[in-house]
C-alpha cells in the first residue's frame, strides 16, 4: 500500500519572529492603551492641576513603547499617544475646528513616534548602565525636539507644553528663566524617563544611574530658585484688569467695561486694562468710542489699553491693542500670531469647509508685521514701557522675550476665551502668563473679557485673579524690576530647544548609519554587530 504521508504543520515561529509579527488584536489593545496613555499627562495641565503627576505620567506610555516588539511598532505605540495627548488637551477646540480635530492630533501626533523609537531602541530589556545614561540625555531632548518642531507658528503655536504644568510651582519655574519653558519640560521628561528605567531594569547599575540623575534633575529647580538673586525691585504700579463677563452685544460689552472702569476713579491706578476685542469701533474712525475711552483716561487718571476688534479702512479686521491717555491715541500694536482656525482658516481654498461645520473663522483677520513696546506713562507721568500682547501670544517664549528686550516693564495680555468658557482652557491659558514672567524676569498681567483675569509677579507668583465666574475690577499692586534686568533666558534664547534639536540630529544620524553597516554585513553574509 502506498505510505501515507503525514500531515505538515506550519513551522514554529522563533521567538523573535513571534516578537516581530505579533496578533492584530495584541497589536492593536496595545495601540489603544498608548492612545489612552496620552491622556494621562493632561491631568497634569490646568483645570485638573494635578501638577505632581507629571513627573510620573509619561510612565505608562513609555512602558508600552518600550515593550514593543520591535522599534516600528515603538514607533506606531509612540504616535498613537501623542494623539491621545493632543486630542485630550485640545478638547475644546472642537467648537472652532470640529471634525479638524482629530486630524491635528493625528499629524501632531506623529511627531511622537520618534519618542517611542528611541525610548525602546535604548531601553529595551536587558537594560545596561550605559544605554540608560544615553536614554536620560536622548528622551528629553527627543521630547523637547518634538515640542518645538510642533511650536512652529506657521503649524499652530506652542500649547500644552509638558513643562507648563508646573505653573504654580517658581521653585521649579526658576529652570524656566534660565532656559526658557523648554528646560521645565526636558526636567519633567528626564525624570519620567529615570522613573521607567528604575522600574524596569533588573540590574542595580542603570538603577543606580537612573536614581542619581533623577535626584539631581528634581533638585536643580529648587537650588537654582535659592541661589538666584531675586529680580532687584524698582518701585511698584498698580493696575487694574477690567472683566465685564459675558456679554454677547459688543456695544454691551463696551459700556459694561466702561461702567466698570469708572468705578476706579479716585484710586491710585496707574494703568487700565481691557480685555481682548473689548471694542469693536476702528478708534481712528469712531470719536465717540474714543471720546469715551479719553474721558475714562481722564477722569481716572490712568492710561488705558484698549484691545480693539475692527474693521478697518481697508476693509479687513485686525486686532489691536490700543493705548489711550487722556490726549486719544498714543500708539497701538496689531496682533501677529493669529490663532489657527479661530482667528484664520489655513489653506482657506482647501479647508475653508470647517468653517461652515463648526465656529472657525468666517473670514481672514489681517496680522500685523512687527512687534513694539507701547509707550505708556504711569499716572505721576513716569515710563512704564508695556509689552501688549494679545490673546493666543502668550503662548509664544520667544514674543515675550522679544518684549523683555525692548525695555517692557510690564508684560501684559489680553483675552478672550468666552467660547471655551466651560473648559479647561481659560485655565490653561492664564498659566501661560505665569510662564511669561518667570522666564522674562517681568511682572505679567492677563486681563480676559469673561475670565481668568490673573496677575504674576517676577517670578511667576500668582498676586490675584477673577475667576470666570466674576465680573469687574481686579486691581492688583505690581512690584517692578530695574530696567534693563535680564534673565539668562532673555540673553540666551532658545538655546535649550536647538541644543536638544542637534542632539536628535546627531543621534539620528548615528542610527542611520548603524542601520547601513548592518544591512551591508547581512548583504555581505556577515553578523551585524550587536545594536547598543
């Protein structure tokens, strides 16, 4: 009888096949949890405020990159948490972007594989000393490379930064004026990444490295806190920030914030200040609206920054931050970084469809070109040089710094988050006042149409605030720091970003040409040597 042959069976997979090919469903779970891994640190943002757990949050996204089966998929795991990341800070964006949401944190998101990449080719078990030592260098600076690369203003601006959750920290926030908010998030980074390695490593060696590098990271904002000078003080000025709350009629709007600025008179106020698009009249066209502002600067004896939303001669609207003393017009400056989506639709001929879907902008705001300090005067008619920024530019280090330079003594923004009154994000923007000052080493206000409307002193201590609850007068006193002060930041610059940016690049090329010498020893029929 012919012999029956016996049934084959697949081959076995080796391990490190099974590691390279794993199921699409354990694929994708994994996928998943690092989509939900990037909201974790978001807890950490205002409103939560849970600002401890940042130093702790990256921990359970970078576990799963760092047990990925290979570094694509470390990759893929690092992208899906950085739109987790997005999509969970940004929230509420969705009243102006709508279905543009989850695109943006796709493609912002993508920004963060190259996290995931680099957290498992250096981290992956066994763990040695060495490559833990390079992973407390390379992950934060890969971090903060991919922060910066996303600041870019032509594809958004610079929000939720990991180092912004420690805002009500200036223990912390001194890193920030010697190395901007960038130094804030690579601390935070390095020591996410220190944690990992002291939960994961089996040997006592990169446990060792990790436990001394994190106690270093986390004293060094503390030291550098105590042994810095505090800014040397000159004088003090007293401002008040006017929030009329929510008022829907711009002629509402500015007669509530006109009522309430006439209650001022007879306190000593050195400069008022209004809140973003607080008028809707073209000042240079309108002599009632401004009459009333001069009568305002009069009577109280205070200069006033009036933040103008109008259409102008030309036919298209710009916003301005407008300074009035009793005279009229002194000087206005023209906002330059307009708010995507909000203030302007990118690419309007492809995109312009958002608009009709969601509240993104109907039209186009005209920017300004350049950025100028206005020349106020304090009410015995002393300088006080204002930095007016407005809105959304406070989100920008390097417009502060700019304003700082220029000889600002007071940096001061005006807002207007009423369509994201119920969110995080009136929060999450008066934080970045807080920021501001640290880093410039100048006291900051925030004054907001319908709130948070803050004041910080020179190193980003909140002085007082109006909640978005609240309505009228926050009139704080502002110590000043001698002219022509200087943080490190303010001389420096962006020195930390670039020097992690160049740390990436070298680190990229370094494992492009690894990848090269391998591929040529396996083409040749030689063993690849062994990945570091």
């Amino acid at each position: 009888m012919p012999r029956r042959s016996a049934p084959t069976s697949p081959p076995l997979s080796t391990p490190a096949a099974a590691e390279r090919e794993p199921r699409a469903p354990h694929r994708y779970r994994a996928r998943i949890g690092a989509l939900a891994a990037g909201a974790v640190p978001v807890l950490a943002f205002p409103a939560p405020g849970q600002a401890w757990l940042a130093w702790i949050a990256l921990v359970p996204g970078l576990l799963l990159m760092q047990r990925a089966p290979s570094g694509r998929e470390a990759a893929v795991r690092g992208w899906w948490f950085g739109a987790g990341f997005i999509l969970t800070a940004m929230y509420w964006l969705i009243p102006s972007v709508g279905p543009g949401l989850p695109v943006i944190s796709v493609l912002f998101g993508a920004l963060q594989g190259a996290v995931g990449y680099t957290v498992h080719r250096l981290l992956h078990p066994r763990l040695t000393a060495r490559r833990a030592l390079l992973a407390l260098l390379l992950v934060p600076a890969v971090w903060v490379t991919t922060e910066y690369a996303r600041s870019w203003p032509a594809l958004g601006g610079p929000w939720a930064l990991l180092g912004a959750t420690q805002w009500q920290h200036p223990a912390i926030l001194a890193l920030a004026s010697a190395g901007g908010i960038w130094l804030v998030s690579a601390t935070v980074a390095a020591v996410n990444t220190g944690v990992l390695i002291a939960l994961t490593a089996v040997h006592w060696r990169p446990r060792a490295v990790a436990a001394g590098t994190v106690a270093l990271v986390l004293a060094s904002g503390p030291l550098l806190f105590a042994l810095r000078e505090a800014p040397a003080r000159d004088g003090a000025v007293t401002v008040a920030l006017v929030q009329p709350g929510i008022v829907e009629d711009p002629q509402a709007r500015f007669e509530a914030s006109s009522r309430i600025t006439a209650g001022l008179v007879g306190q000593p106020v050195d400069l008022v200040v209004w809140g973003e698009s607080s008028s809707t009249a073209d000042l240079d066209r309108d002599p009632a609206a401004l009459d009333t502002l001069r009568r305002l600067a009069a009577t109280t004896g205070a200069e006033l920054v009036a933040g103008e939303d109008a259409r102008k001669a030309d036919g298209r609207i710009s916003k301005d931050s407008v300074l009035v003393s009793p005279a009229g017009v002194v000087d206005r400056y023209r906002k330059i970084r307009l708010v995507p989506f909000g203030e302007y639709i990118p690419l309007r001929p492809v995109l312009g469809w958002i608009a009709g879907v969601s509240r993104a902008a109907g039209e186009n705001r005209a920017p300004g070109t350049s950025f100028h300090v206005l020349p106020a005067t304090d009410r015995a008619g002393g300088a006080l040089p204002v930095g007016a920024l407005i809105c959304f530019e406070s989100a920008f280090p390097d417009m502060a710094r700019t304003a700082a330079r220029d000889g600002a003594r007071v940096l001061v923004y005006q807002s207007s988050t009423s369509t994201f009154q119920r969110t995080w994000a009136p929060e999450q923007h008066v934080s970045l006042a807080a920021i501001r000052a640290a880093e410039t080493g100048r006291p900051a206000v925030q004054a907001s149409l319908t709130g948070v409307s803050a004041a910080f002193d020179a190193q980003g201590r909140e002085l007082g605030r109006l909640g978005t609850d609240a309505t009228g007068a926050l009139t704080v006193r502002l110590p000043l720091t001698e002219p022509g002060t200087l943080t490190w930041y303010d001389r420096i610059g962006d020195v930390v970003p670039l020097g992690a940016l160049l740390v990436t690049a070298g680190a990229a090329a370094v494992a492009v040409t690894g990848w090269r010498r391998s591929r040529a020893l396996r083409r040749a029929g030689q063993p690849s040597a062994p990945a570091v």
